[in-house]
C-alpha cells in the first residue's frame, strides 16, 4: 500500500487582540520592516560599493549587536526578527531566478507602511490553548477557531487585513485521499459563464467586482477629494481597502465551493493551458480580472493532487473552433450557437469547446476525434445550470 503523502495546509483565524495588544502588533510590525528595509540597503550597498554578496546568516549573526545599540528590538521575539532578515533573503532568491530565467526581474524594492503587514513566529515562541493564543513579547490573544486545526503546527504568521488581525497557521498533515468515481469531465473557462463543464452544466459569473463597482467610484472619488495623508484621507482609503477585501472574500469563496465540488466528483479534470497574462491586456481585460481564472485553476491543482485526482492542461489552440466530430467549425465570438453542416451537432459553443478539451485531455489529437459521433453524443445535449 503506498504511503500516505505528507502536505502543507494552511488555517486562517479571526483574533481580537485588546487596545494595548493592538499597539504592541503594530510597533512590532513596524520594527520588522524597519529591519527588512535595513537588511536591504545593506545588500545594496555592499554590492555598489565593494560588489560583495551578503547572505542571512551575515545578517542574522549581526542581530545580537544590533540589539545592544537598538533595544527597543529586545521586545521583538528573536526569531521574528531572524523570520525578516530569511523574507529579505527570499526576495533576492526571487529575483536571481526571475534574472535566470530571462523574466521581468523586479529588484526587491523597499516596504512602506502600507506594504507589511505581517510577522512570522518561524518554529516556537507560540501556544495555543482553547481559544485563547499565546505570543511571546505580546501575551495571550482570543482566537475564533472556526474549524478544527488537522495536523502538525508548524508556523504562526500574524497578519494585519484592513483593520482587522489574523493567525494563520502552517501545518504539516496526510493528504486526504478522495474516493474514485471513474469520473471525466472537461472544463471551458468563459466570461458569459464563469465554467462550462463537457456534460452540458454551466455556471454562473457572478462578476463580484462589477457588481461593486458603482459602489467602488464613489469610495474611490472620497479619496481623491481628502487632503493626501490627511486622517479623513487615510479613512477614506480604508473604505476603498474594505470594498476590495470583500470582492475578493467572495470570489475566493465562490471559487473554493466550485474547485472542492469538481474535485470530489471527478477523476479526470482537463482544462486548458491558457495565457492569461496575455489575454488580460485586450479589450476584456477588465472582465478576465473579475473571473480569476489563474487563482480558480491554482486551486484546482492542489486540491486535484492532494486527493489523488489527475488535472490535464491541454493546448487551448483551436478548442472553440472545432466539433467533435473533428471538423473546424470557424465562428466569430458573438455567435454562441455552434453547428457543424458535416455531422450535424449542434449546440452551445462553450460545451463543445469543454467536450472537444475533454477528449484533448485524454490523449486524443483535434485530428482524432472522429470516433466521438451521434451514437456517444447527444445531438441535443440539455443544457443544465448549476447554483453555488
């Protein structure tokens, strides 16, 4: 029997920290940014000016000084402070492989207020006992456990969203495998529906930010009216922050209802390789943002390789232009009906597109795929929408 396979999760948490305990997360973020800014400029100079490479354990064998000369990071728990110096280390990792890969590189840039808002307390220095979590140098926060933490703790990240604080916990567990259902079905990512899967269902886009957008203009155009840096200018900018975070709760929820649900009926997904960063920058720009396509398929793949189940990427070149029968039926994107004069099959584009990448995903060529006929495809497949 093959061994269970070990995975990292990730379990996000409300805490309420009192008046004082907000102060001390606060002075405490500052003080890490203060450090990865400094640890930063450090690398930068020692390059510029003697082009000498500094790693994390230069820097972190200089935290014990440093303290003796800034004392007020003596109330920073010591593996915080080494957690910030390890983030400065990966952003330069990142940058190097980017370089490498002949990629928009993007030099590590420094953190301004607005852009750390979180602490990592890497291996201890945290407990938590019932709904209440103990933080070294900070004390004990109420928790809201909304689920029950499966697995090994590993990490705590404290993090800050729009006023509000969360724990987030990174645990080591077994992959939960999912039962076979000898299930296939081919997925046709659109923007009239958010998902047209191959046995005809198609679900909604409900366009989160579209909807909020008249809401959106007028927080924005607060903003834009309060003197810049002003208190009433910060408040208003919080709103606009608000609106933004819950778009993007709803989405994340939508998505993650949809994804668990493909998962556990289906063995076999197969969706298309698509280029989304290049289609993003045409007319529909705004609309392919709104549907997330690349944080909807991210999901599908660990979920699909955490229970076993095999996700297919196929070639989306030609999908939407061919019948199943293998003939290319050209259609421009405002005709929506799709009937090929060669078999006769008629139906919604988007559905033939979602059976035509079905097959792809099987290991069929668009040449190939004259066995699928009128005795295994209905000539008037019913259309089926499903609800969230």
């Amino acid at each position: 029997m093959e061994a269970a396979k070990i995975i990292r999760k990730s379990f996000k948490f409300r805490i309420y920290p009192s008046r004082a305990q907000t102060l001390i997360l606060e002075n405490t973020l500052d003080l890490c940014r203060e450090l990865y800014n400094a640890a930063l400029q450090e690398r930068r100079d020692a390059w510029n000016l003697n082009e000498t490479s500094i790693s994390y354990f230069d820097q972190q064998n200089q935290l014990p000084e440093i303290k003796k000369i800034r004392e007020d990071l003596k109330s920073v728990y010591s593996q915080v402070l080494c957690d910030v110096l390890k983030r400065c280390e990966k952003s330069f990792d990142g940058f190097f492989r980017r370089a490498k890969l002949k990629q928009k590189a993007g030099f590590p840039r420094f953190k301004g207020e607005s852009g750390f808002d979180s602490f990592c307390y890497a291996q201890s220095g945290f407990s938590l006992d019932e709904n209440k979590l103990k933080l070294s140098k900070i004390g004990k926060i109420k928790v809201k456990l909304s689920r029950e933490i499966i697995g090994k703790v590993k990490t705590c990240t404290i993090k800050r969203e729009v006023g509000k604080w969360f724990v987030v916990f990174s645990v080591e567990t077994f992959a939960e495998i999912l039962p076979k259902t000898k299930e296939q079905i081919g997925i046709d990512a659109g923007i009239e529906n958010f998902i047209t899967l191959s046995d005809g269902t198609q679900i909604e886009n409900f366009r989160f930010f579209e909807r909020t957008q008249k809401k959106l203009r007028v927080a924005q155009r607060t903003v834009s009216r309060r003197k810049k840096y002003s208190n009433s200018w910060k408040k208003a900018k919080t709103q606009v922050s608000k609106i933004h975070a819950k778009i993007r709760n709803q989405r994340n929820d939508f998505q993650h209802k949809i994804s668990t649900n493909l998962v556990k009926d289906f063995d076999l997904i197969a969706i298309e390789k698509l280029n989304i960063s290049g289609m993003s920058k045409g007319i529909f720009s705004k609309q392919i943002h709104d549907v997330a396509w690349s944080n909807f398929f991210s999901m599908l793949r660990y979920k699909a390789e955490c229970a076993d189940k095999k996700l297919v990427e196929v070639n989306p070149n030609g999908t939407s232009q061919t019948c199943i029968c293998g003939e290319r039926v050209e259609k421009k994107l405002n005709i929506r009906t799709h009937h090929c004069d060669k078999c006769g099959y008629k139906n919604h584009r988007d559905i033939v597109s979602a059976q035509v990448i079905l097959k792809l995903g099987l290991g069929h060529s668009l040449k190939d795929l004259t066995y699928l006929s009128r005795e295994s495809v209905s000539l008037e497949s019913p259309l089926k929408t499903a609800t969230v």
